[in-house]
C-alpha cells in the first residue's frame, strides 16, 4: 500500500470543497437535481486532480495557493452572473471587465453574504499543510493573502 501525500491530500479536498459549495450555492434557486447526478461529482473530481498537478508533482504550493484565489473569484464572479442572467459566464466574455463600470451597482447588489464562505476555505488548507512538514511558507504571508482575499471579498458586499 503506497503512503499518501497529506498535503496533497488536504489541498485536494479544499479545492473539491470550493467546487461543491459551488454547487450548492448555484443550486439555491433551483431544485438541486443537478447534486444528484454521478457526473456532477466526477466532474469535481477530474477539475480538482487537474488543479493539484502544480503542487502533487512539482511541489509549487505559491502556484498552488494562486491557483485557488483565482478559483474562489472565478466562482464567485460566475455565481454573480448567473444571478443576473441564470447561465454560465461565457467563454469569451472572461476579458471583458471593463463593461462593468456601468453596472457598478447592480454587480454589488448580486453579491450575497454566503459568497465569503469561499476564502475561509483557504486557511485550514495552509494551516493543515503548514503542520505537515512544509515549514518554507510563512505564517505571515498566508495570512495577509487570507487577510486580502476575505477584505476584498467583504467589500465587494
């Protein structure tokens, strides 16, 4: 029986964690069939051994931590859009920030206060790979990007 990469496994776990808070939160105003499928859960599943391969092979935990930011702002601004529009963001849309200046209000106003489960996610991933024998991240910076990613996140409210 091979040992298992506890970092590894933890950061596996938050990202498939932010991917089902996702879900459930996507599926608010619906009527969570989508959460009973086989495919709704191998689809995480895939998505998260995919955004692992920087930190399972090469051991980039900056890249790895990067990685789930600009995940928990992708998702947020997904659930934002579809708030407003019930579909997905289009692929091509991704770039177009600047439009937003003339929606300022109303991109506030579909923000909910459940949106910052998404950073309090990160913290016990760094603490419990912290604990885990990687003692090259320190405390301070992981928790001035914590500090930044929930002002950020809060302010947007």
């Amino acid at each position: 029986m091979t040992k298992i990469d506890k970092s590894v496994l933890t950061f596996g776990i938050t990202i498939f964690l932010k991917f089902m808070l996702f879900d459930i939160l996507w599926c608010i105003p619906t009527t969570f069939a989508s959460l009973s499928t086989v495919e709704c859960y191998t689809t995480k599943l895939i998505a998260t051994l995919i955004l692992l391969i920087p930190y399972a092979f090469f051991r980039m935990w900056k890249t790895e931590t990067l990685i789930m930011f600009l995940l928990d702002f992708l998702l947020i601004a997904n659930l934002m859009y579809f708030r407003t529009y019930y579909t997905a963001i289009p692929l091509n849309s991704y770039g177009l920030s600047g439009n937003l200046a003339d929606f300022t209000g109303s991109v506030f106003d579909s923000l909910r206060w459940y949106d910052i489960l998404f950073p309090p996610l990160q913290p016990p991933s760094f603490i419990g790979v912290q604990k885990l024998h990687i003692r090259s991240v320190p405390h301070r910076c992981l928790l001035i990007l914590w500090y930044l990613q929930s002002s950020s996140a809060s302010l947007a409210q």
